[in-house]
C-alpha cells in the first residue's frame, strides 16, 4: 500500500476516533492499556508490565509489519490507550494514526534506539523514493545492547501511569535488562572464532547484529523484504557467495523464501532460517528463544569455534 492511501486510510478512521464511538480508554481489569506497534516492542511491555499491564500488539501474529495496514478500529484503540509503543519511521501506518491520535503517553522506541543509516547497493533513487521506514534501518533489536534503553524508557512511563507498580516495574525492567546483557554476552562469545564472517540473508534485516559482532551481511533485498532484487544484484549477491565459500544462504519465517531457496540451489549450497524477529510464526517461542535459534544457525553457517 502506498503512502498516500495509508494515509487516506487512517484519515477515514478518524471520524470514529474523533466521536467516540468505539474509543475505549484503560482495560476492563484494571490493568495499564499498552497497544505495541509489533512483536519486540509487545514483549518488551509484557516483560516490564508483568501483571498490572494488558498489552495488545498492532501487528496481527503471523504477519509481516513491514506494511501492516490499520482498520478503523485499531486506530480508535490507539487514540484511547493508555500507552502506545512503537518504532517511528518503521510502520507508516502506525506513523500516521499516531500523528493523527491522541494516546495518553507514547513511547518511541527510534527516541532511544539510535538508529543506523540505511545502506543498499543495488538500489535506485526511485526505489529509494518508495520506502516506508525513511532513511535509516529500523531493525535495532536485533543488537540486543540496543534493547535495554527502550525497557528503561517503557519502566519509566509506566511508573508516570501507575505509580503504585513503580517497585514492580523497576525489579521487571532490571531482570530484563539482565536477560539482554546475557544475550549480548553470549553472541559475542559465540561469534568471536569463526571461520568466516560473511553470512547471506534474504532481507537486510541484520545490520545492527552484524556491526556488533563485527560480521558482514550481505541481504539479496535491501531493507523491505518485499522488494524483488534486480538480476544485477542477484548476480553480486552469487558472485560473493562463491568467492567467499559462503555455506549457507539464509531465509525467514514471515515472507516467502523462493528467491533464497531458488538462488541456494543455482549455487548448490545450504539453506536456513535466520528470524528477523518481526513476529511470531510459533506461539511457543519468544525473544529470546528466537534469538538463541539465530545465533545456533550463524555459529553452524559461519563455522564458529
């Protein structure tokens, strides 16, 4: 969907927003209303919000919130929440309805993530022109020392919310923060000894990994995984592969893996999964379970001692 029709879009669902009429402010319970924009943001509430929190996501399971569009509902659940969380830059749906909107208390995660400058090669000034996420990278979470400030800045306006959690929100929010300290030890040690430091991925999604670990990504797309590369770019991208002896071409869970799976077999090597973590595809996993699969399946690609 283009920009101007998601803007168009969230300009129809204003008139409910505006009425009242399906505009609902604090949950039913008791508990903070949090409405995350998708997947990391969600759990990153859950985690600090413990039990005083209900958090729903903007983001259905399953689907891919790159290009997320919101129904008139959603909208109205924005305007009345008691928090909204999400990633400026990254939906430009959620952008809008925010701008549009008047949540209680807002939390964006691009405020306390400094984001890294978006870099493609193969890429035009038209295609440039059609992105959604501006010009920088979004993906920060995939850095997990980049997640502590946005679990310091969520405490923070839950205790402007609900004062009497102060003390829960601060003990969850340091356990967490401990959670993403381990990780970020564990990819460190897990990645310092390996045999190569280039890994394949379908999208660009690993920027912020790759610079923490000191790896090279190289994605077929750029930064929407949507976008069909050109012939040159898939010949760069088999180019590397060979004369780097790279074993594996990595796919994901959320958008289709055709190109990945059709060019690993033009080159006769491996492929897997490598999750961006935008969303669930298994009830059962979390942050943190995905994000120890991903760097299982970088130590094996990667030769890592």
């Amino acid at each position: 969907m283009s920009i101007a029709r998601r803007h168009l879009a969230v300009l129809a669902a204003l008139p409910l927003v505006l009425t009242g009429c399906a505009s609902v402010s604090g949950s039913d319970d008791g508990t903070v209303d949090v409405l995350a924009s998708f997947y990391p943001l969600q759990f990153v509430a859950e985690q600090v919000g413990g039990d005083r929190v209900s958090v729903d996501t903007l983001t259905p399971p399953g689907a891919e919130p790159h290009d997320v569009e919101l129904s008139p509902a959603q909208v109205s659940r924005i305007d009345g929440a008691d928090l909204v969380v999400y990633l400026s830059g990254f939906q430009a749906a959620v952008d809008d309805a925010v701008d549009q909107t008047s949540p209680a208390h807002v939390v964006d995660a691009a405020t306390e993530a400094t984001l890294r400058p978006e870099e493609h090669e193969d890429e035009t000034a038209e295609e440039h022109e059609e992105h959604e996420h501006g010009d920088h990278d979004p993906h920060f979470w995939l850095d997990p020392s980049r997640m502590p400030s946005v679990v310091d800045d969520v405490a923070a306006t839950l205790t402007e919310i609900d004062p009497d959690g102060a003390d829960t929100f601060a003990a969850n929010a340091a356990a967490l923060t401990q959670r993403f300290e381990e990780l970020d030890a564990a990819y460190a040690a897990g990645l310092a000894q390996c045999d190569s430091r280039t890994f394949v991925t379908s999208h660009e999604a690993f920027g912020y990994l790759a610079d923490r670990y000191d790896l090279h990504q190289v994605g077929i797309s750029g930064i929407d995984p949507e976008a069909e590369p050109s012939p040159a770019r898939l010949a760069e991208v088999s180019a590397i592969v060979r004369d780097e002896g790279v074993s594996t071409i990595f796919f994901e869970t959320l958008v289709s893996p055709k190109v990945a799976e059709t060019l690993a077999a033009d080159l006769g090597v491996d492929t897997a999964v490598l999750d961006p973590i935008e969303g669930l595809a298994d009830p059962d996993a979390d942050y943190f379970s995905i994000a120890e699969a991903n760097l299982d399946a970088l130590r094996m690609a990667l030769s890592c001692s």
